[in-house]
C-alpha cells in the first residue's frame, strides 16, 4: 500500500521569523498558534518546525543544549503540547528537526565531555591531540575556519564540522546512539509525527580522520570524502529506525542528506530498509554555485531540467522524492531561479507549479507561497547568520578582500535572505511583530504579503492552494509515470505525468521572452498563470493539461 505522504504538502516554519505573540520581536509556538487557520486554509498536511529546543542560538537553535525542553523564547513545554494538539485537531501533523550530528557546546554531554581526559563522556565527542602543524587534521569547517578548536584547560582538539559552538557527536560510541534514540522516542511519545534531521549523513565519519585534499588557493582540506556518507551510515539510520521508528504507525522521516547521490538515494529510502523515508539531496540548489557556495556558476535549463528527472526516474520504483526550492538555507526561489521585478507573479507561480507537478513530497517555506523575495542588503550588520558572517570575516581578514567585494559575494546567497520576518500584512513589520523584529522585515511587505493575496483568486497563494488541493484530489499527480519531453530545450520545461487512462501536461516557459510551444497542448486547462490563452507561451507562463488516454 503507498504511504500516506504520496499526497501530502509539508509547510516548514522558521518559529524566530513566522509570528510573534508578545511582541518580544522573535516569533513563538504561540504564534504558531495563532496562524493555523491560515495554514489549514493552505490546505498544507504537516507542520515542520525548525529546531525550538535551548540553544545558545548560535546557530539559530541548530545548536542544541537540552533535547527535551523548549527555549524559552519560543514558549513552554505547555505552549509545544497546545499546538500539537491544535495541529492534530484539525487534521494536520507535526514533524521536529532533529539536530544530532552535533549538540551545543554548552549542553551538559559536552561540559561533561570537556571537563577532563578522562571524563566518562569525553568519547562523546571527537576528541583528538594536536598534530605538528596544530589541528589534528587539516579539515576546513562547513562554517569556515578550521572544523578544530583547541580547548586549553584538555590541551586536546574537538571537532566541529560547522560553528566552533557545535561540537560533533562520536556517533561510534554506542552510548551516543542510545542517547539520540531515547530522545526521538521521547518526543514521539509526546505525539510528533517524525523529524526532519539536520545533516544526518555526517553521522558516520571516516574515524581514522585522514586529510582532506586541498586544491591550490584553498586555505583547508576538504574532508567531505571522510566525514559524509561514511561507512557505518546505512547500519545507524537501520538501528535508529529499529529503536524509534518500527513500533511506530505513520511517523515521518526525512533526512538532509547533502552529497547523496541518487544510487545512495534509493537505498536510504527504499522501504523495505528501515532507513529514511525522503531525503533533501543538493543538487539542483547548487546548480547556480561553482565550487563554494558564494562563488557563482552559470547554468543552463537543460541541466536543471536534467537533475529533476534524473532523481524522478531514479527513485520511480524504490524509494521516494522530497520536491523543493526554499527552505531556512536557501535564498528565495523567485529572486534566485525566477524573476522577482517585472514578472514576479508569473514567476513564482510558474516554479512552484513545476515543483509540485513532479512526483514526490513538496515542501513549502514560510512565505514562498506569498512570493517572498531575497532582501535588499546593503551592509553587513544587516546580517546575523553564523555562516555568512564568518566567511565575511575570513574574506576581509584572512584572504584581505575588499569588504565591498566581501559584501556582493554573500548577499545574493545568504541564508538571511530566506529568514526575514514572515509578511503577514502591510502594517508595521509586516504584522510580524509588535516589537523590534530581530532581523530587518524586507522592505516589499507593502506589496508582497499574506493579507493581500488572501482574497485574490490571482495570487500565488491562491495558486498554491491550487497545487495542493490537485495533490490531494489526483492521483496522477501522486504516482503518474514521469516523462521528461524536450529536454535540451532551452526555454521550454514540459513533462507529462501518466497514470492509466489519463495524463497531466505540465509546459512551462521559464524566461521572460515568448516561446513556441512544440507540443501537442490540448485537453483540459487544469491550472495556469495567465487570465486567458495565446497561441505563444508568453513571459514565465505555465500551463496544466489533463488528456485523456485511450
Ligand atoms: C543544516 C541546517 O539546515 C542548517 O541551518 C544548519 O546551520 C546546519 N545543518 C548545522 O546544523
């Protein structure tokens, strides 16, 4: 029988940036609360929440000090309870992040961890002497710098593959695992729905830790090779899934799993292996990013066309896909791939519907589903992302680039792009907040927001309701055949979805200039972007067809 999510939408929150309930300026469950009417009104099937547990915050509560509470800036255990509820009341689930790779510095396994050589957890983490030239080996973090930092009062290294302030678990010490499965089942007990779990193929390194290869220009190794995707990987994600998962009815699990491949793909995610259930692989959101992040590469639509259907086709019989664009990592989908000036409604209309007309789970971000846009950033205080800042700084102070030249190359990709306040309406911070939002409101929520789009039957969030009610009520759109057509074209992204006896045609203009449109484009119009028909596609249009089959 096919899971339950072949026909579900799930809406991630970014809790400090979706609403605030007492005006402390950082968004709250409480909040949360507030705007579930708005949610089920999207129609949207499961709720996940970026993490909401103590943190330091250093990286926006990636960095965890207590798996089983809640900080206090979001609310209380009592809060988290009257929103699962509520969530559960109307129908709709709820899934956590995960965030196991790595804890804060300042939970108590790693004060514990650090407090002596010869603490009993001090195997908890990855604990390691210095080398001769300092850190035990020469691995640059994800976050930059190196992923070692020295703690003095141990005279030892402790790795840490992202922010010095989240140090890796040692997933080879059984306690360790053991330790993670009490925590899921803790929160399943109290009635979640499953995790989204941060990074989990970073939980089976290389213990050995050899050098990474360093390419001329670069100032660390690239451990990627012996820190992602490591050997023990398929045996922790089989016995955390027999620890947490298997006694368990209809619980959700979705890895972010950087560097898969497709060929690893349908072996996390097939089924009949107890492993994961979807998986966020990279591909198409680094296609616009040469060798780093903030480096850019240009690309072609054929090539993005190309990654889709080579993981719909790879993952047609086992295992199953997660379709998305924009999450808490990422900068917005219409500034980045679409065109957020002149065609703005078109664009972002036509992105979503490719999407979520592919076979697999979409998931939304706050917000894509009014066409929030990327922020204007003219200066580096406007920015708070740990990843951002540090390479900044690594830029100007260790490489001594031009802050200008610094600034231009993390704006466009800065992950503060997608983490502004949610725009909910065009009052004061967006309604975000009654206080001072923690991180600047984009200054287009005069135009671009929820309460606009609300009532307009031409709006992008009306559009989305569409995509979604279609998942829910078709089941073409759940499990149809996916047929990649024209794929060296460069304009034209087109597709079919079949089942049996009939099929949807999914054409797509995506450029700003009109195209011919060499296929055969009858049947029913089911959904599209413009208010009436021509016999070119125009500027970003996007048509659905039902044919029916013989
Ligand atoms: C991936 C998360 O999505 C990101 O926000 C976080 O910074 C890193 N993992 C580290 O936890």
């Amino acid at each position: 029988m096919a899971p339950w999510w072949i026909d579900a939408v799930v809406y991630q929150i970014y809790p400090r940036s979706f609403a605030d309930s007492d005006g402390d300026g950082t968004g709250d469950l409480r909040g949360i609360l507030s705007k579930l009417d708005y949610l089920q009104d999207l129609g949207v099937d499961v709720l996940w929440l970026s993490p909401i547990y103590p943190s330091p915050q250093a990286d926006n509560g990636y960095d965890i000090s207590d798996y089983r509470g809640i900080d206090p800036m979001f609310g209380t255990l009592e809060d988290f309870d009257a929103l699962l509820t509520d969530v559960h009341r109307r129908g709709m689930r709820l899934i956590m992040d995960l965030v196991v790779n790595h804890t804060s510095d300042e939970h108590p396994w790693f004060v514990d961890s650090r407090s002596s050589r010869d603490s009993p957890k001090r195997d908890w983490y990855w604990w390691r002497p210095a080398s001769a030239d300092g850190p035990p080996n020469n691995w640059g973090s994800i976050f930059s710098g190196s992923a070692w930092t020295l703690d003095e009062p141990t005279g030892e290294y402790f790795l840490h593959l992202f922010a010095r302030k989240q140090p890796d678990l040692n997933w080879e010490n059984p306690q360790v695992r053991e330790a993670v499965y009490a925590l899921m089942n803790w929160w399943l007990d109290r009635g979640v729905d499953g995790f989204r779990m941060d990074v989990i193929n970073l939980v089976s390194k290389d213990p050995h830790l050899p050098d990474g290869q360093k390419l001329p220009g670069d100032l660390y190794g690239d451990g990627s090779p012996y820190f992602r995707n490591g050997p023990r990987l398929h045996e922790f994600l089989h016995e955390m899934w027999e620890n947490t998962f298997a006694a368990r009815d209809e619980k959700l699990a979705v890895g972010e799993c950087h560097g898969t491949t497709v060929e690893m793909a349908r072996l996390l995610t097939d089924q009949d292996r107890g492993e994961l259930d979807m998986l966020f692989h990279f591909e198409h959101v680094e296609i616009d990013q040469a060798r780093i992040k903030w480096l850019p590469r240009e690309y072609t639509l054929p090539e993005l066309k190309e990654i889709f259907a080579r993981w719909q086709q790879g993952l047609a019989d086992v295992g199953w896909n997660t379709l998305y664009w924009d999450n808490h990592d990422q900068p917005r989908v219409v500034s980045r791939f679409g065109d957020d000036g002149a065609y703005w409604y078109e664009s972002a209309t036509l992105l979503a519907t490719v999407l979520h007309l592919h076979r697999g789970t979409p998931f939304i971000f706050q917000g894509e589903e009014i066409g929030m846009t990327n922020f204007p950033f003219t200066s580096i205080d406007q920015f708070h992302d740990v990843e951002s800042l540090n390479y900044y700084t690594q830029s100007v102070e260790v490489r001594g680039r031009d802050p200008q030249v610094a600034l231009s190359m993390i704006t466009p990709m800065s992950r503060d792009n997608a983490r502004t306040p949610m725009q909910w309406d065009d009052g004061p911070n967006a309604g975000f907040t009654k206080g001072t939002p923690w991180l600047a409101v984009n200054p287009n929520s005069d135009s671009i927001n929820a309460a606009a789009q609300v009532d307009d039957p031409r709006s992008v969030l009306a559009h989305y309701k569409r995509l979604i009610a279609l998942r829910h009520e078709d089941p073409v759109v759940q499990l149809g055949r996916f047929d990649l057509l024209l794929p060296d074209h460069p304009r034209l992204w087109a597709f079919t979805r079949s089942c049996e006896h009939s099929r949807l045609l999914v054409v797509a203009n995506v450029g700003g200039e009109a195209i011919d449109c060499d296929v055969d484009m009858t049947g029913e119009l089911v959904l599209t972007n413009y208010p009436d028909q021509a016999a070119q596609l125009r500027a970003w249009e996007v048509r659905v067809y039902r044919q029916e089959l013989p």
